[in-house]
C-alpha cells in the first residue's frame, strides 16, 4: 500500500504579540498541530471569500434581471406553461 505525502511550504510570519499563545492554545485543545489549525483557519477563510464572490455575482445578476429592460420583457414568458 502506497501511502501519499503531501508537500508543504515553509514559511516565516509574524503575528501580532498574543496570537502565538492562542494559536498553541488552541491547536493543543483541538488536538491538531499549529501548522494545521492554521492550514484549516486559511482554507476556512478562503471559502468564505470565495462565497462572498458568488453572493456578490448573484446580487448583479438579480439587478440585472431587475432593470435591464430586455431581460424584463421576458418576464411575461415566466409563468407561461410550455406544454
């Protein structure tokens, strides 16, 4: 059985002064290690940025369809049954 290893990156950040304290505190109560908790802390944000993206397309999108009058036109064809 072939085990995968994953690659990381070293890197070197500076924090402002407490942060260590909390992060070793809270990585130990969790049972993970620093550089993972970090490593899940960053994927969380990320995915939070990333659904602030699609919930900002979706809002133009909705004004679009609100005000762009050809797109409003269409809206008679909505509840149209096609059968």
């Amino acid at each position: 059985m072939t085990t995968a290893t994953k690659q990381h990156d070293r890197i070197t950040i500076s924090l402002p002064h407490g942060y260590l304290r909390e992060i070793k505190s809270l990585a130990a109560e969790l049972a993970v290690s620093q550089s993972e908790l970090i490593a899940t802390a960053f994927d969380a944000y990320r995915q939070s940025q990333k659904k602030q993206k699609i919930q900002e397309m979706a809002q133009m999108m909705a004004d679009e369809y609100c005000y762009n009058s050809e797109l409003i036109a269409l809206t008679a064809l909505d509840s149209e049954d096609f059968r």
